[in-house]
C-alpha cells in the first residue's frame, strides 16, 4: 500500500483528520510480515536476580515485585508454538525473567524442539546445572546466551543485584555445554 492508497483508506474508515495530514507525500510504508521474527514465550514471571537496570525485577518497591507473579498455562503454550509450526520464527523462552526457573521446563523445551522451531534462550546462567546442560544439548536448543556482566564482587553489585561472585561458578557449565555441543556435531 502506497501513501495515497493509505491515505484514502484512511479516509474510507474514517481515520481521523489529523491522522492523514500527518502522512507526508514522500512515505513509503514499511512491509508488515504476517508472522513476527522472534517470539517471546514468557514462561513463568519468576527471576533470581534483582538488576538495577531491570525493568521488572530493578524495583526498590519490593511490595510492587512480590506482586510480579504468574505462569504461562502449558495448553497456551503449546497452542502458541503450533501456530509457528513450519515458519521461520525463532522463539526465545523468558523475556525479563529467567527461563531456567519456569517449572517443567524439561517438558516446554520438548514442546518448542518436537515443533521443529529454532530456539534461542537468553539466561543469567545460575540454575543451569550439568544435567540440564546435557539436556539442552540433547535436544539440540539452537542457542543459549549467558550473561555474565562482571569479574568483581562491586561492579556485579551494581550490575546483578548480588555480590556473591561464587554464584556464577554454574556459568562454568556453559562452557561445558559448549563442549558437548561441539563434541556432538
Ligand atoms: S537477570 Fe534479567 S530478568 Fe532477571 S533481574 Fe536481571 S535483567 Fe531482569
């Protein structure tokens, strides 16, 4: 659709007058595809983190987090990813929350996997366990991205929210991970 053609479908349902003056002559609308390129499935609002810069978790209003709660139903899910069946659609579990945390998880990355989809996860990497590293390998998860914002107890204050360093001893297992995924190809 051009902007003339806009324009007078505009007009025809009676878009506001505004609305078509503000189209310049020279605008060219940008294609909408049907399908997004990424979705995000937001598994379970659950995170072990408090990172300042969060735009859930960063809240000094800790009577407003603990309201933060709730858990995708697992037929909404499914129901979901069988509507991406056979696209190109990448689908990315947990967006401002922390994937691994979402219960059953094992069960929802089946779902995404038997579905043929490509899955990327982003994750700070704390509950990732040996087992669940083999798991995600096993099943061939496309992608895993782990966070890892400091090497000092100060500046991971600032960034994460913690300060205890030891606790990111787990990402090591993402390096186990890619061990294996490399050890499979
Ligand atoms: S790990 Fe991610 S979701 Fe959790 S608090 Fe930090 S930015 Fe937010």
């Amino acid at each position: 659709m051009n902007a003339n053609e806009m324009r007078q479908r505009l007009d025809e349902v009676g878009g506001p007058e505004s609305m078509t003056d503000e189209i310049p002559k020279h605008h060219v609308p940008l294609p909408v595809p049907r399908r997004p390129k990424r979705v995000l499935l937001d598994l379970a609002s659950v995170c072990n983190l408090r990172c300042p810069m969060c735009s859930v978790w960063g809240s000094e209003d800790e009577v407003s987090i603990d309201s933060v709660k709730g858990t995708m139903r697992v037929d909404a899910a499914r129901r979901l990813l069988d509507e991406m069946i056979g696209t190109d659609v990448m689908i990315q579990p947990s967006m401002w929350a922390e994937p691994l945390l979402a219960p059953d998880i094992r069960s929802r990355f089946i779902d995404m996997k038997q579905r043929g989809l490509t899955v990327a996860m982003n994750t700070n990497g704390l509950a990732l366990t040996d087992e669940l590293a083999a798991f995600f390998v096993e099943i061939k998860l496309d992608s895993v991205f782990v966070s890892i914002d400091a090497v000092t107890k100060s500046t991971l204050k600032r960034i994460r929210g913690i300060s205890k360093l030891y606790l990111l001893q787990p990402s090591r297992t993402a390096s186990k991970l890619g061990r294996r995924a490399a050890w499979r190809a």
